[in-house]
C-alpha cells in the first residue's frame, strides 16, 4: 500500500483513537452533562468519526486546511450526540470549534497561502449567524439559541470553501432538519411527538457540503 493510499486509513484510525478521548474529556469538564454515553452510543461515535476522518482525508488530501475540516469532524459528532440526547449544544465545545478552527483555518491561509479564503470564511460565519438569529428571533420555537451560536463556526468553515457552499451548507441545514424530523416522528410515532434538535442537521450539511463541494 502506497502512502497515498495509506493515509486516509491513517486518519481514520486517528478518528477511531481520538473519540473516547474526546469524550472522557467533554465527561470530566462538563459534568451537567450526565457523565459518559453508553457503550452502544460510544462505538458508534467513534465509527462515524472514524468515516469522517477517511473521507475527509480523501477529500484534501495532505493539504494545510486537513486539520481544520478533521476538528469539524471530531466536535460536530460530539455536538451532534449531545444535541440527540440532551436538546442542547454547550458553548464550551462551540466556542472551541469556533476559535480551533479560526486558528486551524488561518494556518492553513498563512502556509497556502489564502487570505482571501480567510476573509471569505470570516465574513461566512458573521453572515451566517446574522441569518439563523434573525431566524431565532422571528421563530424562537423551531431555532434555538444554540442553533445561532453553531451557526457562526459552521459559516466559518463553510466561506473558506466558497460562497456557494454558504449558500447550500445553510440551505440544506434546513433539508437535512425536515428529513430528520420525519424520521423521528416515525420512529415514535407511539410516543409523544417530541422537539427534533436541529444541530446535528446543521452539522450533516456542512460536513456534507464540505465533503462533496469543490
């Protein structure tokens, strides 16, 4: 196997080895949130990540803007499994993928280099937090401050791509959100319908975005 070849099992192995890490760390200094996921939730974090981690490392390569994406990856399923759980998105782990991926990403414009690009991802993440607020305002019952708040490192990544993948990774964040909707009122119909978290939606469509965009 080439060292090509090799490195997006590379990563994904990286994937695998860093989400019990990361999630004993989220359980020691956020403990409001109820301590470690179970057994069966925690190999499939760790699995999706893994998934991510490969595919993302075939989607750029040994490039400068890798460790950014692979952070995304790495807190947006943890974000997205205590939105699941928990209808909530601490500001500890946004205001992280917030600032690591301004760091990451403006590494990356410095070695590129691509300050244009950082400038688009700023005005990305400013642009879309504006809109999903005023959308918080308008319809605070289907957007939650949460939502807002991911909103901004979410456009962050999603401007150093392109505006068109602003425009479809904030789009299909409400696509994505209806499908799952759907899904889960199918899945307890025998329930109480209960709020979907619209989070993990946000989540899918930029890692998608990302993943599929050139």
């Amino acid at each position: 196997m080439t060292n090509e070849a090799a490195f997006p099992f590379i990563m994904a192995v990286a994937g695998l080895l860093l989400t019990p890490a990361l999630e004993w760390l989220i359980c020691r200094q956020l403990p409001r949130l109820g301590g470690l996921p179970s057994p069966k939730v925690r190999i499939t974090t760790a699995t999706v990540t893994s998934l991510l981690f490969g595919l993302l490392a075939l989607r750029f390569g040994f490039s400068p803007e890798l460790p950014a994406f692979l952070l995304l990856a790495l807190l947006g399923v943890q974000l997205s499994r205590i939105d699941f759980a928990l209808h909530l998105l601490p500001n500890a782990l946004i205001v992280l993928l917030l600032g690591g991926g301004l760091l990451l990403l403006a590494a990356s414009a410095a070695l590129a280099p691509g300050w244009l690009e950082l400038f688009r991802a700023l005005a990305g993440g400013a642009i879309l937090f504006a809109g999903y607020l005023i959308l918080g305002l308008l319809s605070p019952g289907s957007i939650g401050m949460g939502d807002v708040k991911l909103a901004a490192p979410l456009g962050l990544y999603l401007g150093y791509l392109g505006w068109e993948q602003v425009l479809f990774g904030g789009l299909l964040g409400f696509v994505v959100g209806g499908v799952l909707t759907v899904l889960m009122l199918r899945l307890r119909r025998a329930e109480k319908p209960t709020e979907t978290a619209h989070g993990p939606a946000m989540i899918i469509a930029s890692l998608g975005v990302a993943l599929v965009m050139n």
